[in-house]
C-alpha cells in the first residue's frame, strides 16, 4: 500500500484497477484521494475478465465484491445440487461468457470436469449475490476446511488476524486429524523484530472469527513461518504452506 504513503498531491489518475486477489480494506482509501474511479475485477485464465465492481467513493466500497457481470456473462450461485441459491446465501460459483476457452489442451478429462456442454464454467470459487445483483467472492472451495462438519473459510480468519500490527502475512490451512478431519493451522509471519503470543492476537479476532478460531480449542493451532512460499506472480502458494504445515505438527508427534 504504498501509495497511500504518498501526499494526495503528488498522483491525479483518473482510473486505478486490481485483479488477481482479494482487494484489503485499506485501498478504499485511494477513492476519492488519488483516482476517480476504482475498479475491482475479477475473472480467470479459462474465461477471461467476468465482473467488475466499480467504486467512486470509498462507501462504494466492500469487501470480496466482485460487483456484476460484464455484458455478454451470465453468473449464477448454486447449491450441491446444481439448484440456484437464493440472495445472499453463499454456493458454488458458475461463469456462462461468449469468449470461454475451448478446454484444457489434451486434457479432456480435467476439461468435463469444470467445463458443461451447456457452456457453464464451474469455478473453484465461493460466493454470493446480493439484492442488487453485485456478486461477492467468499473464498475457494478447494481451501475450505472440514472441522467436526463445519466448513470453515480462511480467508475470515485471516483478515482478522492480519490486521495485528506484528502480523506482515498469514495463512490459513487445513492440517489433517484422526478425530475432527482437519484443523485450522493459522500460518503467520511476523515483522522484523516483533514478537505475538496467543493473548496478544486474541483481541484483534471479532466475535464472527472467534467462532472458527479458538485457541483453547485442541481443533485450532498456530505456527510462525520465516516467510512463505510463493507463486511465479507473488501470491502464497497455499499447498506449500499446508505441506510445511503437516511436516512440522506430524513431526511433533
């Protein structure tokens, strides 16, 4: 967020555009401050930029919106069963757009999977959509974590932890167990020089965190990583960190 460090005065853009991962809170700032217009896309390699959600004030604003289809897509919500969800209750995310991809190159397999011969792309994504029509992004189906049979999202967790002020990255994982299925392993790195305890980070998690991220609960464990694996583009690599994850808590026991 360094352009947030920099005197309003020194940038008059009239557009500024992220994609690519969840937008923080702390961008709302750049609207009205240095830009016009702040646009939020989302979308895929297979189908290419799906919605966009423009802000033009920082109540425009909102966390994990990816506002509405592009002309030419269709968005739907859907259940297990492939039934439309009704507003604002969270399914599996499915993307209907003229210029889709053709399939995954000789692999028709991983192809059919997410790709129906009626042109609906399945995503790996979570969301809902509101009453006006704005779709909100609520986290991957594949990082979801399976607890005593509830279905937990990281990226809850991690927003709340990652606001403490020693806290420069976390991750949230599942890690396997015998008798829950899997635990919430909050992965974090800490900044140069700081140090956090479990009663330190406490407070900093909202009664809505708190009910998925309880540390006097033997089902929710942390770990402090040096830093974390990452991607060609920046982004954690999730599976690398579940991998060192696993490593050390089996090498506990």
């Amino acid at each position: 967020m360094e352009i947030l460090k920099r005197d309003e005065n020194e940038i008059s853009q009239r557009v500024l555009a992220t994609s690519g991962a969840p937008v923080p809170k702390e961008c709302a700032q750049v609207v009205p401050r240095f830009c016009k217009e702040f646009k939020c896309l989302y979308g895929s390699t297979e189908m290419g930029c799906v919605s966009v959600k423009r802000c033009q004030a920082a109540s425009d604003f909102s966390d994990y919106n990816v506002g509405k289809p592009l002309p030419g897509v269709e968005m739907k919500v859907v259940d297990t069963e492939g039934k439309t969800m009704p507003q604002n209750e969270a399914g599996k995310l499915f993307v209907r757009n003229r210029v889709a991809f053709g399939g995954y190159h000789k692999n028709p397999d991983k192809t059919n999977q997410v790709l129906g011969t009626d042109g609906w792309y399945k995503t790996d994504d979570i969301a809902f959509m509101n009453e006006n029509g704005d779709f909100t992004v609520t986290g991957r189906c594949s990082d979801i974590i399976l607890c005593h049979g509830e279905s937990i999202s990281p990226s809850y967790i991690e927003d709340e932890i990652k606001v403490h002020p020693a806290v420069a990255e976390v991750c949230v994982v599942p890690v396997s167990d015998p008798v829950c299925f899997q635990k919430v392993c909050a992965c974090i790195v800490l900044r140069k020089g700081s140090l956090l305890s479990e009663d330190d980070l406490r407070p900093f998690l909202s009664v809505g965190a708190k009910s998925h991220f309880k540390f006097e609960e033997n089902t929710r464990i942390h770990l402090f990583f040096e830093s974390f694996p990452k991607t060609a583009v920046g982004k954690i690599f999730r599976r690398g960190v579940k991998e060192e994850a696993e490593r050390r808590i089996n090498g506990r026991q």
